[in-house]
C-alpha cells in the first residue's frame, strides 16, 4: 500500500534529512587513504545519536550497523569492518535516520585519495543519473519515467545499471511501495501523485549490470558478476504540487 504524506509528516523527514545531509559532508574530510572503514561506521553512529535521533538501519531486519559501507566490485549492503581504505578505492556510505519518526535514506560515493580520470567520470554520470531521475518525479509523470531518465543517460557512457536493487517509497519505515527501478518505460508503470515519498538510488557498474548471482557469505553484501566497480548516489524525495522536493539535501554538492 502507498502512503501518501502530509506537509508535517514531510518536514520531519526533511529534518532527518538534514541531519543526514550534515553526516556526509563530514565524511567527505573523514574518508582519506589509510582510515579504517570502522571509524566511518563509529562517526556516523556518534553524530546522528548526538543529534537525538536514531540510525535507522540498526536492527532492521537483523541488520547490525547505522551504514552500510560497500567499496569497489561491491555494489551495496557491503559490511562496515576494519579495514583500512586506501588511494583509489572507490567507497559508498549508505544510511537511514530516523528523527521523531520522520525517516530519511541517503548513499553518496567517496574517492579515496586522488580518483583516476575513469572512476571521476563514473562518479559524476551516476550522480547526474540520479539528478536526471529526480527531475521526473513529479505529480501526474510515472515511475518508468525516472527509470527511462536514469537508465539511458547511464548507459550512454556504456555503464550497466543494475536491476536487482531498486528504489523505494519511504516512512514510516524504511522500505515501502512503490518500487522504483532504474531502468524502464518512459509512460510505463504507475503515476505518481502528491505526497508520495521515495528514493532514486542508481547503481551504476563500470561493466555490465549483472550481480553476482550468490551474495557475499555475510548473505548481504552484493558484487558485479564481472568484478568491475560499481558507484551510488541516492536521495529521498517528496513529490510535491512545487515539483520534487529532495529530502536528503541541503543544496550542497555531492563531491568527492
Ligand atoms: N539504505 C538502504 C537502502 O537504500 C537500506 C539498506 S537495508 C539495511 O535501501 F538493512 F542494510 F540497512
Ligand atoms: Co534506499
């Protein structure tokens, strides 16, 4: 069932958001060649509960950590651990917030140390796919539209984009209808209508969109079949009668 949010219920999740927004700035500084993976995982848990709200990935279904913290071939749900980053990985930091019950999600990928010319350039087209995605997640457009945005933008540099993973209505809890995938039908699928909230969240491979058909032993973290690697950028929106708002931002650029 799609529930649809009232202006209250969508300031709340735009002040978890917020908090949210302000974690990933901070990382930007905190994630440099030679930290541990772990201390990630540490700050954010430290500054979103020094906020008075709750990291909401904990607990949820069984889920241990406040990130998920996936490098390279990784595509997501990869396992905060110690280990130490080093110049060239390529690192995604993903996260839910809960405040006061409005609940917000958001991933941004990170260069460790100085990116080469190929992975900048895989940053910056997932992120201008995501950005194409939210352009169309306006009242009265359907879900294949933000999926049609965001695929063929990414494939017009040859990346895959993977199907497996997909966005999602948001709040009350954190993965609710409607599915959002990233590739699709323009005019296909269903319309959507104020007061929906949802992410757009691509993964996009350097290499071909196919998974790993077994998750990694954990039974949560998921790779590209071929081992190439793979980026992610994903905001939480509310479809408003102004146009889509992002949640998850404040107006700062992701960078890297
Ligand atoms: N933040 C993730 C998403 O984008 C949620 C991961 S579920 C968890 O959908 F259990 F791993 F936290
Ligand atoms: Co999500």
């Amino acid at each position: 069932m799609i529930t649809l949010k009232s202006d209250r219920e969508i300031e709340l999740m735009k002040k978890s958001g917020k908090i949210l927004a302000d974690v990933h700035i901070q990382l930007r500084d905190l994630i440099k060649p030679g930290i541990d993976m772990w201390k990630i995982e540490e700050f954010v848990r430290t500054f979103i509960e020094g906020k008075g709200a709750i990291a909401a990935q904990i607990g949820y279904e069984g889920y241990k950590y406040a990130t998920c913290i996936s490098i390279n071939d990784e595509i997501c749900h990869g396992l905060p651990r110690h280990q130490i980053l080093k110049n060239g990985d390529l690192v995604k930091v993903d996260m839910c917030v809960n405040l006061d019950g409005g609940i917000s999600d958001s991933c941004w990928s990170y260069a460790v140390g100085r990116p080469s010319k190929d992975v900048k350039q895989l940053m910056e087209v997932t992120k201008t796919a995501l950005y194409k995605g939210i352009k169309q997640a306006a009242v009265g457009n359907r879900i294949g539209d933000i999926a049609h945005a965001v695929q063929t933008y990414a494939e017009s540099f040859g990346y895959g984009v993977v199907r497996a993973f997909v966005g999602h209505g948001i709040g009350p809890t954190i993965h609710e209808a409607p599915v959002v995938p990233h590739y699709g039908k323009a005019h296909h699928g269903m319309r959507l209508k104020e007061g929906m909230t949802i992410t757009i969240e691509p993964m996009i491979n350097m290499g071909d969109w196919q998974m790993r058909e077994t998750l990694d032993k954990n039974a949560w973290t998921a790779y590209t079949k071929d081992g190439s690697l793979s980026c992610q950028y994903e905001h939480s929106i509310a479809i408003t009668a102004k146009g889509p708002q992002i949640l998850t931002s404040q107006g700062e650029e992701e960078t890297y």
